[in-house]
C-alpha cells in the first residue's frame, strides 16, 4: 500500500498535463450531501490515457470543507484501430485511434 506522504511526492513529481500539452475534461459527476457537514463526491478525471473516476468522502471541519477519504477506479483509453497514413514524405505511419469515455451528464 502507498502511504499519503509517498502518494504526495509522487504527485509532485510528475509533470502537469499542461506542460505535455495533454486535455483536460475533468467534472464532478455527483455530489450526495448526507448533511449540513458530510458529502459524497464523484468526480471524473483525465491525464490521457488514463480515466479516472474518483470517489471522495468530505467533511466540512472547523475550516471549512476537506476530503477525508479518496478511492479511485483507474481505466486506459483502449486502441479502437490503427490507421495508415500517407504523409508527404511518402512513408507510410501508423496512428494510434483510441476512445476517452464519454460523460453521461455533468453537474457543477
């Protein structure tokens, strides 16, 4: 198991997926209040080709709101195809066709 200082540096580590020039579609799916002081969150993430879903527990404490809990399912794009192309130098490539999830609703 990764402890939360392990997890954390290597967060830190990695580059953004604005510095490898990589989209971002994030958005919270769902968020189911228990109460006044405990939610549920779902939220949906991407650092291509990885798709996150993310389950996250928050409490609001005398500081405000903050997670207390995160679990995550993790998914990569999978290749539908390869496609052959002709660029102008004549070389035939190949290119990689994959398929991001397609989310079935947003709340903000």
């Amino acid at each position: 198991m990764l402890t939360v200082p392990d997890w954390l540096d290597r967060v830190r580590k990695r580059p953004s997926a604005k510095a490898e020039g990589k989209p971002r579609d994030d958005f919270i799916v769902t968020i189911d209040r228990s109460d006044d002081s405990t939610a549920f969150i779902k939220v949906r993430c991407q650092l291509p080709p990885r798709y996150f879903t993310d389950y996250l527990v928050a409490m609001k404490l005398n500081d405000g709101w903050q997670i207390v809990s995160k679990s995550y399912r993790l998914r990569y794009a999978r290749v539908r195809s390869a496609a052959l192309t002709r660029p102008p130098s004549g070389r035939i490539e190949r290119q990689r066709i994959s398929t991001p999830w397609k989310p079935y609703s947003r709340y903000f």
